[in-house]
C-alpha cells in the first residue's frame, strides 16, 4: 500500500523546492573551491610581483580576480535554479 | 589539501622575473665599453647597486669601490632568495648558494697561501652561502691555513678540509666534489628533475673547462680524473676518463660526439687560447638554463635562471671595469663577456 503523505501535490513541491535549493547550494559551493584553487597561485604570484614592483598592483589585482568569474558562472546557474525552475 | 607545484612555486617564480627584470640589460654592455670607469661608476651608483656604493662610499675609492659593492649586492640579492623562499625552494636555493661557501673558503685559503693581505681577500668573499659575512672577516684575520681550517672544524665543509697535506689543489678538489655531490643528493631527495638536469649539465660544462684546460696544459690522465667531477649528464665516468686519455687535438675531434660540440664547433679550428671556448660554455649554460624555465615557468629553475644571470652580470662588470683599468684593448674585454 502506497503511503498517501507521498503523493500528496503540496509535499512533492515542497520536495522539487528542496532538490532545487541543493543544486543551487552545489553549484555555488563548488565553484566557489573552483575559483579559490584558480587563485591562489594568481594570488601567490600577484603579491610577488608587487613586492618588487608596487606599481604592479592592479594589473594583479586584475589577474587574481579573474577565476572569480566561475564563481559567477555559479551564481548565475543558482539564481537560475532558484527563479526560473 | 597539499600545495600544488604551481603553488609552491607561484610567489618565488613571480619574485624574481620581477627581479630579473630589473637586471642590467645586455645592450648596456657595449656602452660600457665605451665609457671610462668614473662613467660605469656613476651609472652603477645610480642603478640597482646605489644603496651599495653609498654605503660602502666611505670607506673605499675608485674600483675597490666598485668591486666591494658588486660583491655586497651579489651577497645581499641572493641572501634574499633564500629569506623570500619557502620550503622545497628554500631548501635547494640554500643548498646551490652554498657554492659562495665553497668560493670563500678556497678564496681565503688561496690568499692565506699566496701570503695576500686581509684586505686583499676580503676583496673577493661574497658572504651569500650559510657563513656569514662577521664569521668570514674573523677566519680571514687568522694568520694560517691551519688555522683558517681548525676555525671551519665545525661546518660541514670540514671533512674535504682536514686532510690537507700541504697541497691546496687537492682540498679544492674536495670541496668541488663534496659541493656537487651534496646537491646531487639534494636534487634526488627532492625529486626535483628540472633542478637534477640543470645540475647536471652544470657539471658537464665544469666538467669540459676542466678537461680543456688540462688537456692544454698537457697534463697526465690520472691527474685529470682526479680533478673531474662525477654525476654530469652526458658525460659518464667511462667517457671522462676516455677523454682524459686523449691527446689535446684528438680530444677536440672525440668531443663531436656530444651536443655541447654545436657550441664550440666554429672556433673547434682556432684554440689558441681557451678563452673564447670557457666564454662559450658559459653562454651556452645561461641560454641552457634560461630556455628551460621558460619550458618550466612554475618550478625552481627560473630561480636558477636568475641566480646564473646575476652572477654572469657582475662578472661581465667586474670584467669591464677591471679591463678598462689595466688598458686592456675592447676586443679582448668583449671576448670575455658572457651576454
């Protein structure tokens, strides 16, 4: 005999709602590590250029904030998720 | 989670193409040649070595100036290496700058020997290996090489040290191997290949100056193999003692065999002196190395690359200034300098 509580409409979205806010999670989360294992050898590299040269400070600003893009693209996929679904 | 190689070596790599750049660059040379020492001088004290010559201003003139401030820079820049590196980096930048260990101390023993004054050989030490520059002037005040070797009993150089007899060929020698040999094992230890092939192509290069100036000096076979030193990457133990045996043209002719011939291949026909082929082999060291850290930009070896264009850069001044100081025609200064 099928549990009627699982059928019931208001507990399936309720559980679609739920799937949907762990994806979202997931794909900020993960891009999140993604974009923090990218920088941190920019980042290493960016602070040593600056040691030598102060003047390099926003060239690598600019350059250790690129990975943070995939942080974006996550965002986006989450935002995604989270109104269109 | 454990660093990756890019990020072991990312902030030191970065650090020094910035200090790289800041290198003299190799256009300046010929100028140099056509200006008179207070010209370099000036141009020197107004460069990367400025804190240098005014400090040392003081105290001496003319090209003791110069010179004292070329070592002190030398000295400080790769003191600096190994306080900016971490780990794995640190540990073969301290372990390859002990070279300035192994050049101090037989700089000290030559002058001991040679009956030089303190001042004299206080004139060549370049405190950038792990003696410091306060322990170097205390040796350098001892009166004998016994005694300079009794005060160095507690490093590690001691035991190619103690057995010395009289003669400083051999404790030189000793040094040298016991030098390559422990960065031989530093380099296996690490694992580090990029670092174990550029060592061992840096011993056959020492290897060749060797076996050329030897040869040329007619020396005997036994003799030379005890000066040769083991672990090269092209030349193996047989080979070396093949060549050894060789007289000088046949030894030439026997070199075809091996890579390092396209470099000398054009003036193989022209050696009366050795001059222009130990030129060569140091250019070909210096291109060697810098070609490899372009191929391996995240690894130890643009750090070599740098520490090879910094030595090479102070030799080339020391070369300029020296030359134009004894008169010695542009022609042969320029012969002598690695760019």
């Amino acid at each position: 005999m099928v549990d009627p509580s699982v059928l019931d409409p208001s507990m399936v979205a309720a559980n679609a709602k739920g799937m949907i806010a762990i994806g979202a999670g997931i794909a900020v989360g993960l891009c999140g590590i993604g974009a923090g294992m990218g920088e941190q050898a920019i980042g290493a590299a960016a602070v040593g250029a600056m040691a030598e040269d102060e003047k390099f400070f926003g060239k690598g600003l600019l350059m250790t904030v690129i990975p943070e893009s995939i942080a974006i693209f996550g965002l986006v996929v989450a935002l995604i998720l989270l109104f269109v679904f | 989670m454990g660093k990756s190689q890019a990020v072991k070596y990312a902030y030191i790599v970065a650090r020094v193409r910035g200090m790289k750049g800041k290198l003299i660059p190799k256009e300046m040379y010929p100028k140099f040649l056509n200006m008179d020492i207070p010209e370099i001088t000036r141009f020197i004290g107004e460069s990367e070595y400025k804190k240098d010559v005014d400090e040392l201003g003081k105290k001496y003139k003319g090209t003791d100036l110069f010179e004292h401030a070329l070592n002190q820079n030398l000295a400080l820049t790769y003191r600096k290496l190994i306080e900016v590196s971490q780990d794995e980096a640190n540990y073969i930048i301290t372990e390859y700058l002990r070279y300035w260990d192994i050049w101090n101390i037989k700089t000290i023993l030559r002058g001991k020997f040679s009956g030089a004054s303190d001042d004299d050989i206080l004139e060549d030490v370049v405190s950038a290996g792990q003696l410091r520059y306060r322990d170097l002037l205390e040796i350098i005040k001892i009166g004998t090489i016994e005694g300079v070797i009794a005060a160095l009993s507690k490093t590690p150089y001691y035991p190619a040290l103690s057995g010395y007899k009289g003669v400083l060929a051999d404790i030189e020698n000793n040094l040298d191997k016991m030098y390559y040999g422990s960065l031989i094992k530093a380099g296996e230890s690490s694992q580090d290949q990029f670092f174990l092939k550029f060592l061992r192509t840096e011993i056959d290069l020492k290897n060749l100056k060797i076996l050329f100036r030897m040869k040329r000096a007619g020396m005997e076979r036994e003799e030379i193999i005890k000066l040769l030193i083991p672990g090269g990457i092209e030349f193996n133990e047989t080979q070396l003692g093949k060549l050894a045996s060789l007289p000088f043209p046949e030894f030439v002719r026997a070199l075809e065999e091996f890579s390092y011939w396209k470099v000398i291949a054009d003036i193989s026909g022209e050696l009366t002196s050795l001059i222009n082929i130990e030129t060569r082999l140091d250019k070909y060291g210096l291109l060697n190395i810098t070609r490899i850290s372009y191929y391996y930009p995240l690894s130890i070896l643009p750090v070599l690359d740098y520490i090879v264009s910094k030595k090479m850069e102070v030799d080339n001044l020391r070369i300029i200034v020296r030359g134009k100081e004894t008169k010695l025609p542009e022609e042969i200064i320029k012969a002598h300098l690695v760019m």
